[in-house]
C-alpha cells in the first residue's frame, strides 16, 4: 500500500512542478520586452529515494528553485560600455548645436561679415569723399560688431540649455539611487529566507546601468547581496539601505565656466556641507554636456573674444592715426571693451560714427580730401598678421571653426562606434538571458504534456487503490 501512496506523492509533486514550469515560463512570455529582464527557469531536482532491502526506489523531483539566466560579468561590461556611450551621446549631441552656430551654408556668419566690412574699406579707399562709401563703412562695421554678439549670445545660450540638461539628468539619478537602495532591502531580505531575488535583482541592475549612462560610476556588491554606488570618486551614492544625494546649483563665473553655470554637490546628510564634485564627473551624459560647457564651449568664447578684440583694437590704431572730414584725428572707430574676456558681447562702432558718418578717418593728412592712405590701410589689415603675429584674422577664423568641425565629428563617429559596441554586447546578452518565444511556447506544450502525464499516474495510482479494495469483495 505503502507503494501506491509513494506513486500518488510522485504524481502530485510532478504536477506541481510542471504547473510552476508553466507559470515560469508564462511570466518568461509576458516580460519579454521588459527592459534588463533574464530569463527564468525551473531547476529541478531528484527528491531523496527511500530503500527496501537492497532496492532503492525513486521518490520522482521537486522544484529545488526559480533562477535566472544571466552573465555577471557580461552584465559588468555592458555597463561600463553603456556609460561610455552616454558620455559620447552627451557630447556629440552638445557639439552637433555649437557646430550650428558657426554653420554659413543657409545664413551669413562672421566670416562674411569680416569679409564685407574690409571689402567696404577698400571701396572707401577707392572713393575717400563719397558719403555713400563712408555709410557703408558704418553699416557693415554694425552689422560685424551684431554677429559677434550674436556668436556669444548663441553659446551662452547653449551652456544654460546645457545646465537645464543637467539639472535634469540629476535629478533622473537621484530617484534612481532611491530606488536601488529600497531594492538592495527586497534582494536582501529575500535570499536571506532563501529564495532568489530574479526580478528584483534584474530591476536593480538596470537601475544601475542607466546611472551608469548618466554619470560615471564605480559599484560593487557586496556579500549581503547589496550594491554600493560611488560617483566620481568620493561621492558615495548608495550604500546599503541609504541613498545620499547629488545637488546642483549655480555658481559665479571661473575660467573654465561662464556666471551662474552649475556645479554639482555631494550632499552626504541634510546637515552636511556640501562637497563640490563637478572635477570627478568625466562620464556618462552629463560628463560629455560638462567636457562641451566648459571646454568646447568655453574655448569657444575665448576664440571669438580674441578675435573681436584683436580685430577691434587694430582697426582703432590706425584709425587714431587719419584725419575725418573734421580735420580731427586721435579718434577711435570701435568703442573697446575694458577687458579681453566677454569683448565680442561688449563691442560697439563708436557712437560718432554711428551718428555722423563725416568722424570715419581715411585721410593721413589734414585739409587732403582724396587721401585714402589710412582708408587703405584700414582694408589691408584682412592680409595682416593680427592674431598673435602668425594668422590674419580670416585664418584664426577659419581654424576656430575647423577645430569645432572637426571636434563635432569626432563625437559623432565615437558615438556611432560605441553604440555599435553596446548593440553588439546587447545582442550578446539577448542570446543568453532573452526570451525565445519559440522556445517558450515550445517548453509550454512539453510541460502541458507532463502536467498530464502526471495527472495519469495519480489515477492509474487510483484505480490500483480500487482494485486492492475489490479484493475483499472477490
């Protein structure tokens, strides 16, 4: 009697174990294009075999646990890739608006409205007494000083639209480690009791992965199945239950960022100090945004800063030197900025000129109205030497514009690299952890077919029980 019992035990696990294969493998189907999902499957074990004599009888199998298919380390440098791949999203994204800025394909840019303004010089100097020439001296010089502003206006505007992408991706990450602290509890207190935290542990590794994509990190987990996150290299972000915070606010103007830009704060309690760590973050998206806003960007400035200046300040000297229609000399045509820094925002035509023409100098020489030897001088400083004694305004101009050419496109070509590295390392893992349709729906019609096989043991078990009862009756 004993026997028949075992084979009903045997049947009801068997059944049982199929139901939870099914259930797995349903939940399999139903989370395929969950984001990070591993796939799950049952593993099951032989139960221990019970003896009679010298035969040992099998006692069928159990359900020993729920696992999930997954590649640690796979899942380790899929990560680090996805970081990278962020910082060249950010950057290449970042550099794609500053290269608009100096784009003269569809609107005029600085280099010609340099071009006209010494073109307008030379026709000055063809024709000293005209009143029309002198106009569009003024006129082209105003239209010059205009563009350099815009030039700066347009920069700064993208450093602020920079920030705002900051501002936002920060406080992206900061719920993100809100929720990895409030996991490593529910993985933690899961496998304590023994059992295995797949979904949760899935979740809390893409959690990471994505903070991984917003700013460069170093994580680990540790032997109480939780997961540490640092930042930079000192901002502890996550340890254990405990999620710190990362702060951004605005700050005043360094050599490296423009006034009320932001830096970044690791706040480690509500009663801490603040610990500056803009310098620490050189990955993820907002690494790249930070590597354009205060390198590219800033250097940009610089650039046309110079190039006002320069420009400016040696179209003055010689114009000190030349009488105007007056009879007065020692007159400057461009009001000068007081300083290098912010001199293409600054700029100005002098207030004269702008309002009497008759103040632009051409001659060299009082009471000689077809002198143009200052005019000329003036348009012949397009060949010169101005920039550090080594290129003419022109060429500092088109090499500034080279190197962000060349800049953008270097950050488009490392970003369509690395995706093609994460999309490689993605299909890797899809062919571990992803989901098969077919191959699930094949799993459910073998564990059907055991969920029914099992069933017929139990009433083949059944009806041996009826023919034992019978027997009295016979």
């Amino acid at each position: 009697m004993s026997k028949i019992h075992s084979m009903m035990d045997i049947g009801k696990r068997s059944m049982m174990n199929s139901q939870t294969a099914l259930q797995t493998s349903g939940h399999n189907i139903a989370s395929k294009d969950v984001e990070g999902f591993s796939r799950q499957r049952v593993e099951i074990q032989t139960n221990v075999p019970i003896g009679s004599g010298k035969l040992r009888y099998g006692m069928g199998s159990k359900a020993a646990a729920v696992t999930r298919v997954n590649n640690p380390y796979l899942e380790k440098q899929l990560g680090k890739e996805r970081s990278l791949s962020g910082f060249y999203d950010g950057k290449a994204e970042a550099m794609g608006r500053v290269e608009q800025v100096y784009n003269e394909q569809l609107n005029k840019g600085l280099n010609s409205f340099m071009g006209d303004f010494f073109n307008s010089m030379q026709e000055m100097a063809n024709n000293p007494e005209s009143l029309a020439t002198r106009t569009q001296v003024k006129e082209t010089a105003d239209s010059l000083v205009k563009d350099f502003k815009r030039v700066h206006t347009q920069l700064n505007e993208i450093s602020r639209d920079l920030d705002q992408q900051i501002v936002s991706q920060i406080a992206e990450v900061n719920e993100m480690a809100k929720e990895v602290a409030t996991l490593n509890e529910k993985v933690q207190q899961i496998e304590l009791s023994g059992g295995h935290a797949n979904d949760e542990r899935d979740r809390r590794e893409l959690l990471v992965k994505q903070i991984g994509e917003r700013v460069n990190i170093k994580w680990a987990e540790g032997q109480d199945s939780t997961v540490t996150i640092t930042v930079g290299n000192s901002a502890l972000l996550v340890a254990g239950y405990d999620a710190k915070k990362i702060e951004v606010n605005g700050t005043p103007e360094t050599d490296t960022k423009g006034e009320g830009n932001v830096d970044l704060f690791y706040l480690n309690s509500d009663r801490a100090t603040p610990v500056k760590i803009t310098e620490q973050i050189n990955g993820g998206k907002i690494g790249g945004l930070l590597e354009v806003r205060d390198k590219v960007i800033t250097e940009a400035l610089a650039d046309v800063d110079k190039m006002a200046y320069t420009l400016a300040a040696t179209v003055n000297d010689v114009h000190r030197e030349g009488y105007n229609v007056y009879n007065k000399t020692g007159r400057d045509f461009f009001e000068l900025p007081t300083q290098l820094r912010h001199a293409s925002a600054n700029l100005s035509v002098s207030k004269d000129i702008l309002e009497d023409v008759g103040h632009i100098s051409s001659a060299g020489q009082m009471s000689a109205p077809g002198d143009n030897r200052v005019a000329l001088r003036m348009a012949n400083l397009s060949q010169d030497k101005l920039v550090g004694g080594e290129s003419t305004i022109g060429e500092f101009y088109n090499s500034m514009v080279g190197k962000v050419g060349i800049q953008a496109r270097r950050a488009d070509s490392s970003q369509q690299s690395q995706k093609d590295i994460v999309k490689q390392l993605g299909n890797i893992r899809e062919s571990i952890s992803g989901v098969s349709l077919d191959e699930e729906a094949t799993k459910l019609i073998e564990y059907q077919k055991s969920f029914d096989a099992s069933a017929r043991l139990i009433r083949t078990a059944d009806e041996m029980f009826d023919t034992v009862l019978n027997l009295k009756r016979m």
